[in-house]
C-alpha cells in the first residue's frame, strides 16, 4: 500500500503556502494522501496556545487544491478564535477532504484518516462537519483516541448540531435586543440559508419562538425534512438574498456575503452558523456597516458545536456544554457594545477579544 504525509513541501509549494501561513499565523500544514482508499487531505493546525487544535473535518469536491487549501487556513484560524472567544481551553485546527461528500467512503478510508490524524500526537482533535457523521467518527476512533463528536456508545457527546444551533439561535436573539430592545422573536422574518443538521435545528428554535421563516437548500430531502415539521416558505437558493426579511441566516457554506450578494440582501441583521461568513472580513466588515446591516460574528454565535466537543474532551457533560453555550447571548451584546465604543466592525471587535485571551495565556505560559 502506498501512502505518505507530506511533511516537506516542494520548492513550487512553498512560494503558496509559507506566505498564506506566515500571513494567517499558522503553526503547521499536514498534506495527507493514500491511493490505495482515495484519500486525500489538508490539515491545518493554526493555534495551540490555548490547547490541542480541535476542529471538524470537511469533505467537499473542491475544484482545485488551492481552493481546499484556502479553506482549511480560513476554517482553521475561525476555529482558533470560536474557541478563545468561548473561554475553552482548545487551539484552533480543521481538516479538509478532497471528495464528493455524497459519495459512501467506507471504513478503511476512515481508518486510514484516522492514521494520519493519531500521527500528529493529539496536536490535533478532529470532529465532524460539513460532509462527515458521528459514524465516520466511528471508524476514526478505531485508529486514533483524538477525536470528538463520537457517538453515546463510544463514550462520547454524539452529534454536535444541537448545541451549535442552539448558541446561534441566542446569537439572534441577541441581535434582535440590540437593534429593536426586545429579543422577542414572535412575528420577526427569517431567513435561513441551509437547512442541513444544524439550520434543521435552529428552524425549529425560531418557529417555536414564533418567528416567520423562510428557508433554501440544494438538497431536496433538507427541505422535505424541514418543511414536514415547520410551518416555512421555500425559495430557490438564488433568491434567499433577495427575500425581504429582518434576519438573514448564512447556514451552509462560508463567503456568502460578498460584493454580489449584498448588492441584493434585504436584511437589517446577518447572524447565521456558516464559518467564514465575510468573503473578506476588512472590506465586507465595512460594507455591511455601510449598508446599516448589524452583523453577528459567525465564530462568536456558532461555537456551541465546539463547545460541545469540549465537554467531551474534559470527560463532562451535555448539560455543561448548553451552559456554556448560554453565554454567547451575554457575549454577543458585549461584542456590539465593544464595536461602537470604538468605532468598528463587529468582526475586529470579536478578534481582538478572542486575540486578548490568547494573548493573556501565552504571557502566563511564558513565565511557568
């Protein structure tokens, strides 16, 4: 069988990707490749000040490596920041896969990417995400103890979805005390962009709220799924930015708020649990401001799904893990408060938090 981890990269590499990591201050890229399953796999590793990067593995059909390599350092540093906004003790890291996400991988294409997850020494604790289920983590699990999101049987917190969804809801809720004085929900438009594990969930926390929401995917059976249990509309992907509504809920993929797309957008607040929501976090940041749109930062409201694999890292449970999740109500109305008393974007206001704490602990660390 042949198989490798790239762990020197070629002279045509380096001109790519030493900069892109220098620039995001990155520690560490791990290139994964097995023919014999098909595998192949980037893992970034961004921060470990605050502890082993954990972060979900991604499986998409990325038209090109450099788009899966762009990806992983984005998702990557999010995850550094979602975790040390959260005040959890966890570094930021997240893999990618290179493959269609519908099509069935098998257990030694799991395994085999477990192997090369247990080869990084618990520098890296993988968990689900896009493309990926607690039973892929299962056959992970045979070949590597760092992993999360395991299933109950296995000891471990099962799928985190619940919990992100939940602290992304009272990310909402907050948004909405901000702009209106009241987080009253009942009759507020929604619109929620994807509706996969974590958009079924929040559909569900809006509409018993009493919120009129609307809803897209390019999957058929995410809508049937949704529709059958919630009272929404249905619209084509293309014209969820177009519906007039006082939310807009980004939750597939990331760089959905881009020049294109906020030429169209009818929304006074954008709080969803995409990552990566900004396309670029400067020049986006400024134009939704520009626009009067109050926006949520994606890694402050979505990380209820780490949060919960934290727990579970720690040996804890569930309940600890909602608890925590509690705060990035609180959290989210100091993040605002934060960006107007100094004049800019919710974004930089929640980096330079979550940049404080990482700060603050590598000063502690220094001296022990």
């Amino acid at each position: 069988m042949t198989s490798t981890i790239i762990e020197e990269i070629s002279t045509k590499k380096e001109m790519v990707v030493l900069p892109q990591m220098d620039l995001m201050g990155h520690e560490q890229i791990t290139f994964c490749n097995d023919s014999s399953t098909g595998l192949k796999s980037i893992i970034g590793i961004h921060n470990t000040t605050l502890g082993p990067a954990l972060g979900g593995t991604r499986v998409w059909a990325y038209a090109t490596e450099a788009d899966a390599l762009k990806d992983v350092l984005r998702l990557s540093r999010g995850m550094t920041y979602k975790s040390a906004i959260s005040g959890i003790n966890l570094g930021g890291g997240k893999a990618v896969i290179i493959a269609d996400p519908k099509t069935n991988k098998g257990e030694a294409f799991w395994r085999r990417y477990g192997k090369f997850v247990n080869g990084l020494g618990g520098k890296y604790i993988t968990a689900e995400d896009v493309g990926t289920s607690p039973s892929d983590m299962v056959h992970i699990a045979m070949e590597t103890k760092f992993v999360a999101g395991k299933p109950d049987f296995l000891g471990g917190s099962g799928d985190p979805s619940p919990v992100t969804a939940y602290g992304v809801f009272l990310g909402i809720k907050a948004s909405v005390k901000e702009l209106t004085g009241s987080d009253d929900l009942t009759g507020k438009t929604v619109s929620v962009q994807g509706v996969g594990h974590v958009g079924q969930y929040l559909v569900e926390h809006l509409c018993k709220a009493g919120a009129i929401v609307t809803i897209c995917d390019i999957n058929e059976q995410n809508i049937k799924a949704v529709s059958e249990k919630n009272k929404v509309t249905i619209v084509s992907p293309q014209d969820i930015y177009k519906v007039q509504s006082l939310i807009y809920a980004p939750c597939a993929l990331g760089a959905t708020v881009n020049d294109t797309t906020l030429a169209e957008l009818n929304c006074a607040i954008i709080a969803g649990a995409a990552n990566n929501q900004l396309e670029d976090e400067e020049k986006h940041g400024k134009a939704i401001i520009e626009k009067g749109i109050l926006y949520a930062p994606d890694f402050l409201i979505n990380a209820g799904g780490v949060i919960n694999c934290y727990t579970e890292v720690i040996g804890v449970g569930r309940d600890m893990a909602v608890g925590l999740t509690e705060n990035i109500y609180s959290k989210t109305l100091e993040i605002f408060k934060t960006a107007k008393e100094q004049n800019i974007t919710t974004q930089k206001a929640a980096m330079l938090l979550a940049e404080q704490r990482i700060q603050q602990v590598a000063k502690i660390k220094s001296v022990m």
